[in-house]
C-alpha cells in the first residue's frame, strides 16, 4: 500500500581463462579456458610497456600485443604475440601481425590505444580504470588550468600492449553497466555519490568481463576531482572506462585537438572501441569544442567518422554494435534542439545499417527507452528522421538532478530527474549478440520501477501556483500540497492515476485495478508516433512535482514514460486503492500499490 508519493521515494530509497594457446602465436579468438577459475578471478594490474626513445624526429610508432604471462606489464622473450589486434591512433586502425607487432603514425597530439578482444582483458590501474593507451605528446599541453598532459619526450622505441586470457570477457554472456553523469561539483557530492550508485555497485559481481562504461560528465567542469572519481572507481568489481561530456573541458583550450587533454590525462582516449562475448561497444567523443556560435555542440567531427567507419569495418555483422556517447544521437528530452543531439546522426544510422546495434547515453539527466520505430516532430524537422532504426537508450545520471533536493536516510539527496525518474545505472544483460536492458534505481536491488501519483483539478492548480514563472525551482520554494491524493466526489471526472514506468517505452502496458476490480488499460501521455513533446501540468508526475517544486530541483512537467488511468466517476466516498501492474517490452512485470480518498 503506497503512502504519499514524497514518503514512499524516501522509505524506498532512505536504506540502503584462461584460453589455450596454438603454436608460437595467439589469436583474439577465444577458446577453451586452461586456468583454474580462482586464477581467472584475479584482477589484472598492471600498465601499458613504454620503451623510452631517443630521436625527436621520429614518426612511426612500433609495437607488441602479448600476453603478459607474468603479469608484470614487461615484454619477454617469451611471452607470445596475439594476431589480429586492432591498434588505433584516432584516424588510422591496423592490425597486429602473426607476432604480434604493429606500427602506426603518430603525430605530435595523439593517443595510441587497442580495441581489446574478446577472450582478453587490458589491465587496470589501482583505480581499477582500464590501461589500454598511450598519450604521445612530446612537448605537452599548451598552458591548461587543470594541466592536461604532461611533455612525454621523443617517441618511444616501442609502446608494448600486455593482455591476460580472460574467460569473463570471452563468455557469451556479459552484464555491461552504463553509468551517466556521476557530474560532482564539489567533494561533497563525491560523497553522494559514493553512498549511492557506487555502494551499489560495488555490492556487484556480474560486470567483471564487460565493467563499466561511464559516459560522460565525469565531473562538473572541475577537472581537480578527477583524483576523487578514480577513488570511486577503486571499489568497482570490474574495469572502469570513461568517455568525455560537456563538463569534462578544458574551457581553457583553444582548440578542440586539446580541449580534453586533462581527461585524457587521466581515463585515456576521447573514443575508443573494445570487445566483449560476441559484443564491440564503441565509445564515441560526441562534444565539440569550441563551436560557432554556442559553447559546445553535439557532434563527431569528419576525423570520427573516418575512424568509426575503419573500425566497423573489421567487425562481423553478426556482432551486437553497443554505441555509446555523452550527448545522445537522439532524445526525447531535447527533441527540438540542434545543440544536444548528434550532427552526423544520419551518417552514424547509414553505418550502422544492416547491424544489430543499440545506442545509449546520458547528458539529458532522463531515463529514456526508445525503441525502433519510435519518431518524434523535432528529429523530421531538425534531422531528418522520421523514426529511429534501432534501439536508444538514455541512460539517466548517477547525480540525478544535480544531487538536488532533500537528504535521505541512505546520506544522499532524492535528486529526483527531469522526467521524474530517479537517479540509477543501466544494465545490458547481452547474451550472445542479443540482450536486455535494466534499470536500477540507486539504493534500490532492481524491485523499485515506478513511481505512482494523483492527477486532480487541485493539483493542476497548484502547480500553477507553486511554479516560479522563470528558471528552474528552488529548494524551500514553494507550500507542500495539502492533501495530494485525496480528489472530491466533483472532481473525479478530471482527475487521473499516474504511472512512471522508468524503463517503459513503446511495446509496455500499464493496467490498473481499483479496489480489486477489472484491470483496464491506462494511456501512455506521449505515444512517439511523430507528434512534438506533450508539456505541462497534464502531462507531468505529480508524485515528482511534488517533490522538485518544494525541495528544490528540475521540474517533470513531460515525460515519454509516464501512463494515465482516469478514475470512475462512480468512487464512493471513501479509501480506495488501486494496484498497477506494468509490464516492459520483454514481459517482466512490476507491481505497486496506491491509496487514494475520494472526499465529499
């Protein structure tokens, strides 16, 4: 039985192999496993081999990829190349030899990385981010307030890519996690963050092969908190991987060849790809900076494409293609907007035609399940785009909305989102080259997947009223609603129940039963059928509103998965509870229960 929406949120979220070897080289094609699994369960530290070089003048970077039997991040004699590697340096892919070996061109500003495969694992630093690269730039950062890279020299003899045999990342069967915006400002939301999601996560074992993929806004525009998010990630049970936001400039550079130098710095390449099972996720650098006219724009610039089209090029088609970014290729939430999706959307949809494929990402502080078919009036208008050709996902933020609102009893705030989900991590369950996707709200175990409400004439009103006439709300602003799920006898026939189904996309169904009689189906208030965004008190979630306009935060006043059940104007006078019942596309069910009072 649900209590008021602003108690129930807060009692719901106060608590808290190896592989054999064939002859004298090694292929990225998994086998067998030859190592006792307690061996396999080690993590693998370690860094990239750099071997000093002498001449300033050289251009053309030779290389191993090995396995590193002894795991001490050294090439031996002994240890045997691996075969068919990719190795990158941003614009070029090639691909080791029978041994092993590579050579690449490199310039004065490049990050040399690996696409590691399937059967294999990179090693991780002490934070446990993932080692895979090598920063190339010999004289260094222009002068940078947050540093970005340091002179590192003349160009090695040699940058030498060490990897173990790994039956987790060979396995057909992956749990990736998508963490959007972990976003701190300060080190005290650091702390949030740490008592949220990251317990959370570090209270799991499933994403040891796959790890973590944070997308973006590591941290919001101070790049000295980096150390404090590397801390974060120190407890994960996985390796951490990382690609740029907005949020993550050098606002300092004054072009974009090192406007994330500092990022770079401390996770590694602003794109970069990597195999897991019979899945290649791509990370894709999706800010551009500076951009005419506004401070950044969502793009990927001709250089990306180049190397996204290399790069698919060398993977088979019956891979499942995970793309991720920072700002969305597209999104409900700024559906009209040119800034905060993608540019070059229709080239990224042209290469990935034919291919299984999923996109996710963050930026917009929204949960967002679109899935194929899905259209919108600002993509035709802006982009072309009269429905989405495979699924996308927006991942929602660790930080919610900013880590706003009131403290809760697990020592984070509600941070209640945009489109009044809470805040969480995503989950790709990927068997073989399909998968499933799953939401997890933080402080949650997976069981909390919706949020209830009471839409009435009173509550319209008093949105009006509460609702700043500019800018976003303040903490402390506005009265609580007196009474809000109480509805007089008149007012039933303008009064509603609604359902926040956080996952729920196109394919879900929302039924409703009040007083244990006969289930009927509720409306979905925003179909995605080609039509523009559905706004404002009608369409928003009470039980959200209530908490944003009085305690501070965004305002869900729309929403692409919000459901609406109109009540009987039969209601006697009385308590009654109705008992929701919402199913997503893959038929897993979630039930909640909500009291409501009709009154006189």
């Amino acid at each position: 039985m649900s209590t008021p929406a602003r108690s129930r949120r807060a009692a719901l979220l106060g608590g808290l192999s190896a592989l054999a070897l064939t002859a004298s080289l090694v292929s990225p094609t998994p086998v067998a496993s030859a190592v006792p699994e307690q061996a396999a369960d080690q993590t693998y530290r370690g860094s990239v081999q750099v071997v000093p070089g002498k001449n300033p003048k050289s251009r053309v970077l030779k290389g191993t990829v090995y396995v590193d039997a002894d795991r001490d991040s050294v090439k031996d004699a002994d240890e045997k190349g691996i075969r068919g590697v990719a190795v990158s340096n941003g614009r070029d892919v090639v691909t080791t030899d029978r041994n092993g070996n590579y050579t690449l061109r490199v310039d004065d500003n490049t990050t040399v990385f690996i696409t590691q495969p399937a059967g294999y694992q990179v090693p991780v630093d002490e934070a446990n981010v993932a080692q895979f690269f090598y920063n190339h730039m010999p004289q260094g950062s222009p002068k940078l307030k947050f540093g970005g890279i340091k002179p590192t020299g003349p160009l090695p003899k040699a940058v030498n890519f060490g990897l173990v045999e790994s039956p987790a990342t060979a396995s057909g069967e992956q749990d990736c996690i998508i963490g959007g915006d972990i976003q701190t400002y300060k080190k005290k939301e650091a702390e949030y963050a740490a008592k949220g999601a990251f317990t959370d996560l570090a209270a799991r074992d499933d994403y040891r092969g796959c790890g973590a993929l944070f997308i973006g806004d590591i941290v919001g525009d101070d790049l000295s908190l980096y150390p404090g998010i590397r801390e974060l990630t120190s407890k994960l049970n996985g390796p951490a991987r990382f690609l740029p936001g907005n949020h993550d400039l050098d606002f300092d550079a004054k072009s974009r060849s090192h406007a994330f130098d500092t990022f770079r710095n401390n996770f590694g390449p602003t794109y970069h790809s990597y195999d897991v099972g019979r899945a290649h996720v791509i990370s894709l650098d999706t800010v551009q900076y500076p951009a005419v006219g506004r401070n950044y724009n969502g793009a990927l610039g001709k250089q990306q494409i180049e190397w996204l089209k290399k790069d698919l090029a060398r993977v088979p088609k019956n891979k499942l293609i995970v793309v991720a970014g920072h700002i969305p290729l597209l999104t409900y939430a700024d559906q009209g907007s040119e800034q905060h999706q993608i540019d070059e959307v229709a080239q990224v949809y042209k290469l990935l035609k034919g291919r299984k494929a999923v996109a996710v990402s963050g930026h917009t502080h929204s949960i967002e399940n679109m899935v194929k078919g899905d259209s919108l009036a600002g993509w035709e208008d802006i982009f072309g785009v009269a429905g989405l050709p495979f699924h996308h996902i927006t991942s929602g933020a660790i930080s919610g909305d900013w880590y706003s609102g009131r403290l809760l009893e697990g020592g984070y705030p509600v941070a209640v989102q945009r489109d009044g989900g809470l805040p969480g991590v995503v989950t790709l369950d990927i068997k073989g080259n399909r998968y499933t996707e799953r939401f997890t709200v933080r402080g949650d175990k997976g069981g909390d997947q919706m949020a209830l409400g009471l839409n009435t004439p009173a509550y319209r009103e008093w949105y009006r009223k509460s609702r700043p006439a500019k800018g976003k709300p303040k903490p402390g602003n506005a009265a609580a609603m007196a009474d809000p799920l109480k509805v007089s006898k008149a007012d039933l026939s303008g009064s509603w129940l609604t359902t926040n189904f956080f996952m729920g996309s196109t394919g879900s169904t929302v039924k409703v039963s009040i007083d244990g009689g006969r289930a009927q189906t509720a409306v979905r208030t925003q179909p995605m059928t080609g039509e523009g965004q559905y706004v404002g008190p009608e369409y928003s979630d009470p039980s959200a509103v209530q908490e944003q306009l009085v305690n501070g935060g965004s305002l869900a006043d729309r929403s692409m998965h919000l459901w609406r059940q109109s009540l009987p104007t039969d209601l006697e006078v009385g308590k009654h509870t109705a008992t929701v019942r919402a199913t997503d596309r893959h038929g897993r069910v979630s039930t909640e229960k909500i009291t409501f009072e009709v009154t006189e």
